[in-house]
C-alpha cells in the first residue's frame, strides 16, 4: 500500500504534465479527477523532445516503443539565406540537440498516449476549470467538490498558481514564438528548414505522416505591452516580420487559414516554492523552462514521476516537500538552458548574423562535421540527465 491509495486528488491540465502524473497517481493507487479548459483532447501540435532522464520515465511507463513509433522522422536541418540558398545542411538529431535514444514526437501524440494509458483509472472532465479553491474547489461550470489535493498542471500562465500563490512567477526572456500550420508549398519531405534574420528567425519543418507543415518564428520582443487576443497576436507577428526576406511572407500568408496558432512570450516560471497548503504545482506551471531550454516536456515528464513517487513514499504532507528537494536542482540545471540558447536561436544585429552564416558554411564543409557540431549541444545532454530517479 502506498501513502495516497484511495486519496482524491484533482489535476488542474489534460497536458504532458497532467496527464502523465494521472498515470503515476492511479498507478499509485490515487483516485484521479483531471480537469481541462478546451472542450476536447488537442491533437497534432508542434514537435517535442523526450530527453535523458525522461526517457527512463516513460519506459517505466511501458511507453517508450509506442513513442520511438510515433517519431517525427524529421531527416534533415538546414539554414538558409534571404535568397533561399542553403548554407550549412546537418542530420536532423544534431539540429535539434538530440544526443543518444532522443526521441521527437509530435505533443498531440505524446498527449494521447499518455491519455490512452490511462484507461479507465482516471476520470477526465474537459471544458471545465477551477474558479476558486477553498476548504472545497468550485468549478466554472458551478459545481463544488472537496479533495485531498489538488495539483496545477496548467502551463506558464496557470490559473491554478494565481488563485493559490497570487500574482508573478513569470520571468520573460524578452522573446516570442508563434506556430501554426501552414500548406507545405516547398514540399518538403521530413525536412527542417530555418532563416535568420537580426533579431528574427523564422523556420518552417514537416513530420513522418503529416500532409502539410508547421511554421514557426522566434523574435525579440520590440517593447510594449503583450499583444492579447489573436487579431491583436497576428497583426504584432506580421508587423516583425515586415521586411524579413526567403519564405517570411508566404508563411504569414498561412497565418489566415490556422486553426492551431500559438503565440506567447518566451517566458520561464520561477517560483521560490511549488506547494502551498494543499495544492501544489507540477510542469511549467510550476517551472517551465521555456521553449528555447528544448527541455520542457522532459521537465514533465521526470516531475510528474518524481512528484506522484514522493506522494506515495511520504503522503500528502511530507510528500510535496520531498518532490521539490529531489526536482529543484534538475530544474534549476534545465532552466538555464534558455537563456543561453535563445541567444544563439535569435541573434540581434546583422553583423551576427553574417558572423554565424560564414562560421556555419566552414563547418559544413569539414569533414566529422557532425561531431563538431553534437559537441555544442553537449550541454542539455548533461542538464537532461542531472537527476537520478529513485525506483518508488
């Protein structure tokens, strides 16, 4: 028997957090209640890595073929010129950081494995979420219910973590990102395909099954207040990306017909403690690496696990306490990544930008070029793996 057999927990979020830390809770013997805004499961999505200590994760899971089996078969990254001429033109592991068993899946399909494992232990409750939390946690759609505990698994802009710690805990990188989908007009066959600019990079990628592409822009944030709302989100990333050259403006031509855009800041959660009398966080809500980390599914991943195992070993009161003593210094090693990488994603002057293009056209002329270039993503090998898990 575990500490939490038959305790009723709530998560706040049916996302990677979310729906993996269901598993580790039902399979902890927990009886489990995830709670999600959208009205249904989100399929498809952009591209995310499994890494290092993540990958231990979900072989525990028994999930580690299925995921293998829904890899992106992305083949290829280049960079490209305002022209269009390629540069420099890599194996598609060594663009992305992938060291090792790395695997790349599309989120949507991470999502709806590890919903599909779920079976029936977990009872999902989609286009609803937490309006206030009390001695009882009161519901959108007006409904009251109590629970031992509840867990924010609801992303970087958490209403869990504002209703139980307040206001703050974001931190901008002083970035943003946009992705949709977009008609695959350069046909491109498992194949990624990145333009930079000063303070704009703009790449455009297609997946293994999947008839159109995704498109995807990382710039400086120009000042002001944070675009709200699509029109508002279109119309600020169309305005960055104005004069940019090669493929910019057929891409933002796609823009009207997405049904998938995702805009945000490239923003980190800091927070000086994850749990607050019985609620706790879990993922980015509670330490979101950014996207420019390459780790934030991983993060995840390892704090679903850690988190449901500490809960288990310690109980509701000892339990959250243990989680983040175990996972605070993993995120710590993970969230430095994204500072440091947004700058070598996004460069800021011309002169930079000319700097990288003749550095990259050199590289790929050597021979071992490969080598050459998996040292530089050594680094997030090594934060990906700067845990050990406990077996629970």
């Amino acid at each position: 028997m575990t500490r939490i057999a038959n305790a009723k927990i709530l998560v706040s979020g049916a996302g990677i957090a979310g729906t993996a830390l269901a598993w580790w809770l039902a399979e902890h013997g927990a009886r489990v209640t995830v709670v999600e805004r959208a009205s249904a499961p989100r399929d498809g999505g952009y591209k995310v890595d499994i890494r290092g200590a993540a990958l231990t994760v979900v072989e525990r899971m028994g999930l580690l073929e299925a995921i293998r089996a829904h890899r992106t078969g992305v083949r290829t990254g280049s960079v490209v010129d305002a022209r269009g001429r390629q540069v420099a033109s890599m194996e598609a592991d060594t663009f992305g950081g992938r060291v090792h068993d790395d695997a790349e899946l599309l989120r949507g399909d991470l999502a709806r494995l590890l919903r599909e494992a779920t079976g029936d232990r977990v009872d999902y409750r989609f286009g609803d979420a937490i309006a206030a939390l009390g001695s009882a946690v009161t519901f959108e759609s007006g409904r009251q219910e109590t629970y031992d505990l509840v867990v924010g698994a609801d992303g970087l802009r958490s209403r869990t973590r504002s209703l139980a710690f307040g206001a703050g805990g974001v931190h901008d990188l002083g970035h943003y990102v946009a992705i949709y989908s977009v008609p695959n007009h350069l046909g491109l066959d498992r194949a990624e395909l990145t333009y930079v600019g000063p303070g704009r990079t703009a790449l455009v990628y297609s997946t293994a099954g999947q008839a159109d592409a995704k498109a995807m822009f990382l710039f400086t944030d120009p000042g002001g207040e944070r675009p709200r709302g699509r029109e508002e989100q279109e119309a600020f990333l169309a305005d960055a990306y104005a004069h940019e050259g090669w493929e910019v403006p057929r891409l933002l031509d796609g823009l009207a017909g997405a049904d998938d855009f995702y805009f945000d800041s490239i923003s980190q959660a800091r927070l000086d403690s994850w749990s607050r009398g019985r609620v706790t966080l879990v993922g980015d809500a509670a330490y979101c690496a950014s996207p420019a980390s390459g780790q934030g599914t991983s993060l995840a991943l390892v704090g679903a696990y850690v988190l449901a195992g500490e809960l288990a070993a310690g109980g509701l009161d000892a339990g959250p306490r243990a989680y983040e003593q175990r996972m605070r210094p993993f995120v710590e090693r993970n969230q430095a990544l994204g500072p440091a990488n947004i700058k070598r994603m996004v460069l800021r002057s011309r002169g930079q930008v000319r700097m990288s293009m003749r550095m990259l056209a050199v590289v790929n002329r050597l021979p071992g070029k490969e080598r050459l270039l998996a040292k530089v993503v050594e680094p997030i090998h090594r934060a990906a793996t700067a845990i050990t898990l406990p077996t629970y």
